[in-house]
C-alpha cells in the first residue's frame, strides 16, 4: 500500500498567517511534516508553526498611469517581494518545499512556481471577481454601477487568474464561492470548508455578556445580536441599523449587541470621511435607544462566542460575496439566525428549517421577523436545534472539515518511498 511520506516539507504563504490556515498548518506539523510559514513582516500575529517574514514596500500607485492595471500592479509587487525571499530561501538556505498552500488573494503565490518549478502549489481561491452576478451592482446606493465598473471588477480578477492558472489546484470554502471563477478554472478547484470547532462554539444556557456600560446580559434575555468583522454596507450594517427602529420601538425589552470595527474590509469607505458605523448612525441615531444599542467594537473570541450563546436572534446579511465565518459559527451556537436571501447565506441557510431567509433590502420584512423571532423563541427553538445540527454534521472542525483539508493536502505529498 502506497503511503504520504511522514516528512513532507509543506509551505504555507499568507500575508496574514495564519489566516484560513489557523488550524491546518499545525495539523500538519502535528502529522510529522516539516512545517514553514511565509508571511509579511507587518504581520503581528503568533503561530505554534515556524514563521519566516518578508518585507514588502508598497510602491506608491498612480492611477492615471495604471488604469485598470492598478490592481495587478499592486498585487503583483508583492508577489515580487515575496518571490525574491522565497528566491533567498531556496539559495541561501537550500530550502525545497515539496506543497506549497498560498492565498492568492494578494498576490503572494504568482511567482512561487518560477522558484520551485517541481513544488506542487495549491492556492486558496476564495472569491473571483466578475462584472455582474456577485457584489458588483448588487447595491447601487453606495456605488454607481455601470459599464466602467464592470471592467473594473474584470481588471480586479487578473491576478486571481493568473495566480490559478499557474497553480496544480485551488481550494474554496463554499461551493457558491468556487462558482464565482470562470468553468475552466473551476475544475481545478476543490470546495471544503475551514471548519468551526463545534466544541468551542456550542449552546450555553449559563452564558453571559458583560457590556461596556458595565450592564451584564445573559442567555434567556431578549437579546439582537449582529456581528461582522467591520460595519459596513458589504455585510448589511446599513439595512440592518434602519431596521432597529421599528424593532426596538415593537420590543421595549430587546437589547441589542453588534460586533465589529469601524475600518473598512471591502468595498469603499464613506464618501464624507467618517467611517460607516457613523455615517449610518447618523441617518437613524435619533430614532434609536443608545442606551439598548451596544456598539462592543471588535472583541475576543471567548467573548464573540459568549455574545452568540446569549444572543435570541441573530442578524447576518451579506452582498453576493465572501460567507463570513460568523455565520457558520452563529449556526453552531444554536442562535436563530435571520440570514440575507442572498447566494452565499442560501447554501448554508434553509428557510424555515435551519433559520429564516429575508430579502436583503427589505426593511420592513427585517424589522418584521426579526420582531416575532425576539417575541416567540419557543415557535423558533426547533430551528435553532435544526441550525446547530446541521453546523456539526457539515462544518464540525475535527471531524469533518479539518481532515478532508489534511486528506486534500497529502494527497499532493510525494508517496513514501518515491
């Protein structure tokens, strides 16, 4: 029986690392590989694996110069620079991977086949660009849609393309995500799932939440949550908060908590300069309880995970585009979660079975249903119950995800003996 040697060398390449890589790239080192880590130096966060860092100095971009080349332009530089510290690791250190898993995202694995022509390389291929029939023109309040930026988004997928086309293979964590590519680069890719730890994130009746003013929720009160890494219109800050008034006006007792930072993840900052949390809190601050609408910024995971276990309804909206993790995770925590009827939250989301399905730009129907969720959760919890079982018959970590992604990973290793 043929059999993965127990000493591959495995390179992981991401610019954030660990990234979507958190859990894999111990994995590996835990099953024997010789495990190395690429990222760039700004990058601050910690790994049990070993991490070498390149430095990348981003080159001012001019666009008049650019055009719709900007975006390669940029990306490609760091590919460069990520190019030449492989190019120092290969010849100075002697150092040949046997796999090589980047993100292509930023460009970071363009180049990396020029370096080590026999490495196989695996790119995760998390979204692909395109001029209609994902986040472009899906929201045409806060961005003009048109002809230019359909090329726009076009000119934005070259590196994406590229980065595939010289790659043995892709992996994408959902199945509408992998849809996004062209066909023929679509059959090079493999869906599988990062996993959420279905251990960690877990119902808890004995859950509580302390707020900033010092006011502790627990689980069993009426509580609104909504979560997003940022707040911006990309994951629906803007339908959701002009939804709150009718609910809060509907439900005197709700308390609501929302989750995440005032920077901008995609899309384009505010027009005046503000970030979205204000420019939208301006728009419907004066018909809203600051006092019952608790802004927690972005907050530790144990605490993500407490807001989730206490939360009676949860938010989650999404432009066509990238699933949050959040989503996921809020299924696994038996939250009733009140998802966008977009493509991303339809493969996860089933109305009436696993949560509830609303349009996204209705907001109406939003301050509707999210008002019977907080009013009945006993007609809710056999949905919540639904959620939770089909986050760990689907998306549980140990079992399932994170062995199909070693399993995926292996099978590119070179058999023992050869």
């Amino acid at each position: 029986m043929v059999q993965v040697a127990s000493d591959v060398k495995i390179l992981f390449v991401h610019q954030n690392f660990p990234g979507q890589f958190l859990h894999l790239a111990p994995e590996m080192a835990r099953r024997g590989h010789d495990v190395l880590a690429l990222t760039d130096a700004g990058n601050k966060r910690q790994s049990t694996v070993k991490t070498l860092r390149y430095k990348h100095d981003a080159m001012r971009i001019d666009p008049a110069q650019t055009r719709l080349g900007r975006n390669y332009t940029t990306l490609s530089d760091r590919g460069v620079s990520c190019a030449r510290a492989c190019l120092q690791l290969r010849d100075k250190e002697g150092y040949y991977p046997d796999v090589i898993f980047g993100h292509s995202g930023w460009g970071e694995t363009l180049f990396l086949k020029e370096i080590w022509p026999k490495a196989k390389l695996i790119v995760y291929a998390e979204f692909y660009y395109r001029g209609s029939g994902a986040d472009v023109g899906f929201d045409t309040e806060f961005a003009p849609y048109g002809f230019d930026q359909v090329m726009i988004a076009q000119g934005r997928a070259a590196h994406l393309g590229q980065a595939l086309v010289h790659a043995d293979a892709g992996l994408s964590p959902t199945q509408w995500q992998a849809s996004t590519y062209p066909d023929p680069l679509r059959r090079m890719i493999r869906v599988i799932h990062d996993g959420v730890d279905t251990e960690v994130v877990t119902p808890n009746s004995a859950a509580s939440v302390a707020l900033p003013n010092g006011q502790v929720l627990r689980a069993g009160d009426e509580v609104l949550t909504f979560v997003n890494r940022n707040l911006e219109p990309y994951r629906g800050y803007h339908i959701f908060m002009r939804a709150l008034p009718a609910i809060l006006a509907a439900r005197p007792q709700a308390q609501v908590v929302i989750v995440g930072g005032d920077e901008v993840s995609y899309g384009a900052a505010p027009k005046d300069a503000k970030g979205w949390k204000e420019t939208i809190l301006a728009e419907v601050g004066d018909r809203i309880d600051p006092a019952r609408v608790h802004f927690m910024g972005k907050v530790p995971y144990p605490v993500f995970v407490n807001i989730l276990q206490i939360s009676r309804a949860h938010a989650y909206l999404t432009y066509p585009f990238v699933l949050s993790w959040s989503m996921i995770e809020a299924m696994a925590a038996g939250c009733l979660v009140v998802g966008s009827k977009t493509a991303p939250v339809e493969e996860v989301l089933r109305h009436g079975e696993t949560g509830l399905l609303v349009d996204f730009f209705d907001v109406n129907a939003w301050s509707d249903t999210l008002i019977d969720a907080l009013a009945d959760p006993a007609k809710y919890q056999p949905l919540r119950d639904a959620a939770r079982a089909f986050a760990v018959q689907n998306y549980d970590l140990k079992t399932i995800c994170l062995p199909r992604m070693v399993e995926y990973v292996e099978s590119f290793a070179p058999m023992q003996g050869s």
